[in-house]
C-alpha cells in the first residue's frame, strides 16, 4: 500500500512491515496501524510510521542496545492481549523522545511486537523505570528496580 | 461522576464485563481489584497520563533529531534483531 507521510513522502509499504495496534497507544488512540521502517542513516533506528495519520510517526530502537541492563518485567495480563504463545516470537522496542538536554528513551512503556502475528501493544512495565532514560555519552547504570 | 459507596469485599460492575472489587480498605488505601477483558488496559490514572504526554512529545521527534542516536549505542550491547521480555 501507498502512504503518504510528512517525514519521509509517499512511501510503499509491504504487508509485512504492517503492524496492527488493536489498542492504539495511549494519546495516540486511533493509530491501529503502523509500519515499522527502517532509518535511511542509522541501523541503530526504527520508525513506527502510522499508515492513517502522516504525520505521526515514532523513533524506536532496540533497548538494550542502548541499556544494556534493561530486563523488562511485563506483567502476563499485559502481554496475553498480544497472544504470544512463545516469548520468542516477541520483539521489543522502546520509543525515543527528547527532553531540554537531549535524546531520551521510554523504558517505563516499552513496545512488544508479536512478529509472527504482525500485531503490538505499548505495556507498563514493571518498576519504576523512566518514562525519560536520558542519553548521554558516559551512561548512568540504570537503577536496580525494586 | 458517578459515586457509590461500597464496603470491603462489595463489587461496582461496569458494562457487562467489568467488575471493580473493593479488596481492602487500611486507614486512606484502598485495594482496588480489576476484572476485565484483556484487551482493555487498566492504569493508575497519573501512569497513564504520563505515558499519553511522552507519545505525544515523541511523536513530534523529526529524523533530523535522531541522526546523532547511534552516538549513544553501547559497543557492548545485545546486537539489534530483538531484545526478549522476561
């Protein structure tokens, strides 16, 4: 299908890099459908580009790559609307954002992508984990969670 | 709003598949159990609000704000290709 976007123009996408969000994410309700795109510059980066509003799109990467203590805790309720039989088949990604200092990553709501099911949800992790992990060159250790 | 005044252990029901149990009740905390169709997501109101403001600020990020983000990438972390929840 063809979608138009602010960022990156008309763009094809396949239905395999379709992803279906049953809940939307929160603030972003009526976004159900997502392709994940991979940066032109950067193989640390992903988009979320939603296939119905062009203009919304998200920045994701892998957390660990970035955290590398990161061990998300997602509560089973929060995982069992994704029908993922097998964690193995389960992808997770975090959204970046930006504060007044610079790049952050949201590990409070990571994003769980059933990849065989093409189908995603933003959970509550468990913890108290940053909804703004700052990135800086010389990393703080994340904080062992409770 | 509607407001009811339950006791420990009384159930409000919402629709016809969700049931809010009153579970404990100590000084000004009140337990507060759930039952609803996993589809519907159940959050403390404040959590759910911060994570709908930073989707909001997040979606506003333009490439050019993340060119410099593989700066950042730990030379020593997990390879890209998927990171498994526990």
């Amino acid at each position: 299908m063809r979608i138009t976007t602010t960022r990156f123009g008309c763009i094809d996408v396949e239905a395999s890099d379709l992803i279906r969000f049953p809940s939307g994410m929160p603030g972003l309700e009526d976004c159900r459908e997502w392709a994940l795109l991979a940066d032109a510059s950067n193989d640390a980066l992903g988009w979320l580009q939603s296939t119905t509003r062009g203009d919304v799109a998200l920045a994701v990467v892998s957390p660990r790559r970035f955290v590398p203590e990161y061990q998300v805790r997602i509560p089973r309720s929060e995982l069992s609307p994704l029908a993922l039989a097998d964690m193995r088949q389960a992808q997770v990604v975090v959204v970046v954002g930006q504060n007044g200092t610079g790049l952050t990553l949201n590990l409070k709501a990571p994003i769980v992508i059933n990849l065989e099911a093409r189908t995603g949800r933003q959970v509550v992790a468990s913890g108290d984990l940053p909804l703004q992990y700052e990135l800086f060159h010389e990393r703080p250790s994340l904080k062992k969670s409770a | 709003m509607l407001v009811l005044s339950r006791q420990r252990d009384e159930s409000i029901m919402i629709g016809d598949n969700i049931v809010v149990t009153i579970v404990d009740i100590r000084g000004d905390k009140v337990r507060l159990g759930i039952n609803a169709p996993s589809e519907i997501p159940v959050h403390r109101q404040e959590v759910y609000e911060a994570i709908q403001r930073e989707n909001l600020r997040a979606s506003r990020l333009e490439p050019g704000d993340t060119q410099d983000i593989g700066t950042f990438a730990n030379r020593n972390a997990a390879r890209p290709g998927g990171d498994k929840p526990r």
